[in-house]
C-alpha cells in the first residue's frame, strides 16, 4: 500500500468525472486536475502513520443494527413522491432512454 | 427591555407572561430582518404569512386557555439545510432551487410541536461544504460586525442573524465546525452536540458519520433552551441514541470548583493570531477564576485531523450526493439534443448523459470538487490507500480524545485560529480554506460535542471565540461551563455597529 502523493493527470480526473456522474468541460478538466493534485498531495501526509494495526473507524459511535416492530406505517404516497419531479407521467418517473448511445461527439 | 434585544430564555417568559403577543414579537423580528437582509444575505427565504399565522394561532390558544408548547412564540430561523414541508429546502444550491420537501425534517417537526414561530430559511454554503458562506449558490452573507468579511461557515446565516439581531435563535449543522466557527467569527454561542443527540432526519446529507445538528444563540443559556426540544430519539433515525434527555436549563447554574479543563500546547503554535491566543488565554483565566482547573492535555494525532476529515467528509459527500440524478427532485438539464458548448462527450446512454450535465450545471465549484475528491479515493485502487487509511487515522484521533478525557472534563481552546476573514481572501485556495477547520474537525471525526462563545475582541472590533469540547453525552457540563463563563464576562452581549444597533 502506498500513500506517496500521487499525481493526477486529465485522464485520470476525466475518468472519476463519469464515474461522479458529473460533465467537464476542457476548462473544468484542466483547473480540476490541479486543485485535485494538490489536495491527494496534501492528504497523502497519512501515509506518515504507521496504521497496520490500526482497525478502521467508519462511525463513531459503536454501531448495532437497529430493528424497528414489523408494523405497517404509512410512506409517501405517489402524488408527493412526485410532487418534485423534474418530468412524471403521475405515476412514474420519466427519465431518457437507459440504454442506447448518447449520440454525444 | 424590546423583544430584538432579549435573550430566548426571556422572550419565551415575556410571551408566556402575556406582556408580548407572539405576532408582535415575530413582527418585530421580520420587520428587522426585512430592513437589514440586503445587506447581510441572511436568509434565502423569509416565511412572513406563515409566521404571523402561526404566531396568531398561539395568542389565540393562549388567549383561550390552551395548551401550548414549551417554546410557544418564540422566532427560530432554520439553517436551509434542514427540510422544511411549508418552505423551500436549497442547500443554498441551485440544484435544489424551489424544492420543497415532502415532509419535515425530525428537528423541524420538534420545533412545531413545541410553538416554536419560523421566520425563514438561512443562507449557507451549499450543502454545508465550506468554512466563508461563499459557496453559496445565492450570495454570501456578511459578517454583522463588518459587512466586508465573511461570517464563517457553512451555517453563516445562522451566525449572522442571530448576530444581527435578525432572529432570537436560530438553528445550525456542523459536520466538521460549521455551527461553531461561524458562532465563533460572529460572537454567539452555537453548541454541537454529541453525534447522535440530535435526529438527522430530513437533515440533508453532506457527511452522514459527521453531520449534527445543533442551537446557535447569544448565550449558553438559550442554546440548553432549544436543546431541551431538539435532542432526543427518533425512531426514523438509525443514528439518534436512545437516551433520556436532560433539563439542560436545570443543570446551568452549578459551581465551575473542580472541573478540570485541558489545554492543548500546540493549539498555541505559530499558525494562531496573537490577539486570538490572548483572548483565549483570557478565557482560561476566567474559567479558573470560576473555580476550574487548567491542565495541559496532548492529542497527539490533531494535526492530522485536517487531512482525516477531507478524505472521510468527501468520500460520504459523493456517496450522498448521488442521490441528485435529475430523475426524482432537484434540477435536470434541458432537453438532450440542446448540447452545451464544451462538454467532453462520451457518456454511456442518454440517461447518463442526463445525469452527467444535470448535475454539473446543479452544483457549484466546491460541492463538485469534493464529490470528485471523494469518488477518486474511493475508487478501485485508491480505496485503501486514501479512504481506508483514513479511517484508521479516525481511530487514532478518537482514542486521543478518549485518552484525554481520562485526566480531564473538557478540552479549551481557540475555535479558529483568526478573526473573521475578508470576503474573497481565500476564494482562489481550496486547500488554505480547509485549513480554517484545524480546530474543529476533531470534534466531529471523535463524535463528541463541543461549544463555541465569544471569548473578546480584537482592536478592530471582530469578535474571538473560545471552544469547549466535552466526552459524548457531556452536554450539561458544556452548557454549565459556557453559562459560568457568560455569568462572569459581557462579551456575549456585545452588539455589532455595523448594521446598527438593535432598537424597535
């Protein structure tokens, strides 16, 4: 395992773009492989720690599975689940084609 | 005494006595909010009708013998951060621009039944990421105490209203210090409790393990007030502890003699302003004046705390915010086909696309830095070296706050390491604005609970603040020590000039 800082190149933030789901432009692409550098470079001083026998802590409190009684309760209905939708057909979410090219250059 | 310049404590005895109606208490407040908002950026929404119904429906019930609840009239201001069912939610994001939530965030409902009166949504940074205010979507909001810098953040409005007398109470999140540096740079009081004491229901999600809620007022006194009504279970929060709630106001009024307060050496390294360490040194002294005692205490891991948190708050900040697609609520893109100039193209299926351009023109640049950050070090191959790594660091940092709360009950120190910046000083330098939550990161990565109040001020007028950080559950010994300290010093009733002083 190495945490020595790491250089981020354009690929490299183009590819955690999509992966985020986020669109960048060459603009965005250029100005966030740099502050994205900077800031792997700066966090990248925990590699400084010696942690082998350290167990991670996702949570700060010590965590149980909660249960609630198996009752019935009331959840939004349809009208308010969709009362934000960007596009619906009053019952379901419209949303473009899952599958096919995005026809995109 | 007018209702601007009472503490909640009292207004909420003034209401109750009858010698102020609810709507002219709410009425005094909207009307200050609507004279002095311009120049503050405050709040993003200002609910007037819903106020002066709601305060009417409780001078009525009062009026008639009814029961009415623990807070009956008092104005609260809500951080946008928190779902509200009869006002919009933004995040002060233009992705949620307009949402209005189907339900009512935990706090929010807590609030209602208690009488509570809101007065509106305060501006932010968006999604709570940020440490200036100036990453919201909507403007910045100005410190009251000079409208050229900023009022710390990500709860800025909620520090600055208070601060300007725009509302009594109002209330704060704080995942890595932003309920209690923006009540530190704005001279209130704001408490972040224990991780757990307070629902996060209908909290929206920035950093689900760091994410708490907490009251941010002028004195220790009005924040046990509210917390008397936030805290608590909440069965639609997996998180929330199961344990009782104390008469937080009861438990304010106890002797200091015997409390043993840490001081952490390197909290005084070269990075702190002068007049800042003088302050709190100050506040030391008065503490021990009070009867506590001061012992230097070590956490050894602090100075990784800044670099734990940018990579635990990002990671869960992109898992979070993938929730924002542009299929259920929240923005969504033109119609595809309506291409913007300069996007790089190469998406999987329309409905990727879709997702892609909606939420790169919903968020703003630091909300979309840190879902990239937080993507990138969760990512195949980086998941151990930055994420997992991390949370091993978080163990560290916890056990050297369990380690030092075995020698002493509370932890004292600067809240941050400057007064209140400019507006624009830290703008061009993501990294030197993550430096700004150096003192408070801790609190949150542990899961303990700490308080901020105003501690004096420097010679050009901006106010220190002075934190206290306490074991999980220690709220009252927070609230006690931080009331003892307001029992003995005025800084916590200063008014800032800027925006004038309150007068109806």
């Amino acid at each position: 395992m190495s945490t020595s800082p790491q250089t981020l190149t354009s690929k490299d933030v183009a590819k955690v773009g999509l992966l985020a789901r986020l669109a960048l432009s060459e603009a965005d692409l250029e100005r966030m492989t740099g502050e994205l550098s900077k800031i792997v470079g700066f966090v990248s001083m925990l590699g400084e720690l010696d942690t082998a026998d350290v167990a991670p802590l996702a949570h700060p409190l010590d965590t149980q599975n909660v249960f609630r009684d198996d009752v019935p309760v009331a959840s939004l209905s349809t009208a308010e689940a969709l009362q934000s939708a960007p596009r619906h057909d009053g019952s379901c979410f419209l949303v473009p084609a899952v599958l096919g090219d995005s026809g995109a250059a | 005494m007018q209702p601007l310049e009472m503490s909640a404590v009292d207004l909420v005895a003034a209401l109750r006595q009858g010698d102020i109606t609810a709507v002219e208490s709410a009425t005094v407040f909207l009307d200050r909010i609507e004279a002095t908002n311009g120049s503050i950026n405050a709040f993003l929404a200002v609910d007037r009708e819903g106020a002066l119904a709601r305060a009417a429906d409780i001078d009525a019930r009062r009026k008639a013998g009814k029961p009415v609840g623990p807070l009956a009239g008092l104005p609260v201001a809500l951080k946008d951060v928190l779902c509200t069912s009869d006002m919009p939610t933004t995040c002060a994001s233009k992705m949620l621009e307009g949402f209005r939530p189907p339900y009512d965030a935990d706090v929010v409902a807590r609030l209602r039944r208690a009488d509570a009166v809101f007065l509106g949504k305060t501006n932010m940074d968006e999604f709570a990421m940020g440490g200036s205010n100036e990453n919201s979507a909507f403007g910045p909001v100005r410190n009251p105490w000079d409208l050229s810098r900023t009022p710390g953040g990500s709860s800025g409005g909620s520090a600055a209203c208070v601060a300007g007398d725009m509302a009594p109470v109002a209330i704060g999140s704080d995942t890595g210090g932003s309920i209690r540096q923006p009540a530190g740079l704005c001279g209130i009081t704001g408490l972040k409790p224990t991780y757990g004491r307070v629902s996060r229901r209908g909290l929206i999600a920035f950093a689900s393990s760091l994410d708490q809620i907490g009251p941010m007022a002028r004195s220790a006194a009005d924040c046990a007030l509210i917390m008397e009504t936030i805290a608590g279970h909440d069965p639609g929060d997996s998180t929330s502890l199961a344990v009782d709630v104390p008469r937080y106001t009861d438990l304010l009024d106890r002797p200091l003699a015997g409390v043993r307060i840490g001081r952490v050496p390197e909290h005084f390294a070269a990075g702190l302003d002068p007049e800042v360490a003088k302050g709190v040194e100050e506040a030391f002294a008065v503490l021990m004046a009070a009867g506590a005692t001061v012992h230097d205490v070590q956490l050894p891991h602090a100075k990784y705390g800044i670099p734990t948190y940018y990579l635990v708050a990002p990671c869960e900040a992109s898992s979070n915010l993938a929730r924002y697609d542009g299929a259920h609520y929240g923005h969504r893109c033109k119609d595809l086909g309506q291409r913007t100039a300069g996007h790089t193209g190469g998406f999987e299926s329309p409905l990727v696309e879709m997702y892609c351009r909606s939420r790169a023109e919903g968020f703003g640049p630091e909300v979309k830095r840190r879902i990239m950050l937080g993507t990138y070090a969760l990512s195949a191959g980086y998941y151990e070296a930055y994420y997992a790594k991390a949370l091993r660091v978080r163990r560290l940092i916890r056990q050297d706050y369990l380690d030092a709360f075995q020698t002493v009950d509370l932890i004292g120190g600067p809240v941050s390491a400057t007064p209140a910046f400019k507006l624009g000083e830290k703008t061009d330098d993501p990294l030197a604005m993550y430096l700004v939550d150096l003192y408070t990161v801790g609190t949150n990565l542990a899961g303990v609970g700490g308080i901020s109040f105003p501690c004096g001020f420097t010679k050009s007028g901006l106010p220190i603040g002075f934190q206290l950080q306490a074991p999980p559950l220690a709220e009252p010994l927070l609230l006690q020590a931080a009331d003892r300290f307001q029992r003995l010093t005025d800084w916590h009733r200063r008014r800032p000039q800027a925006v004038g002083v309150a007068k109806t």
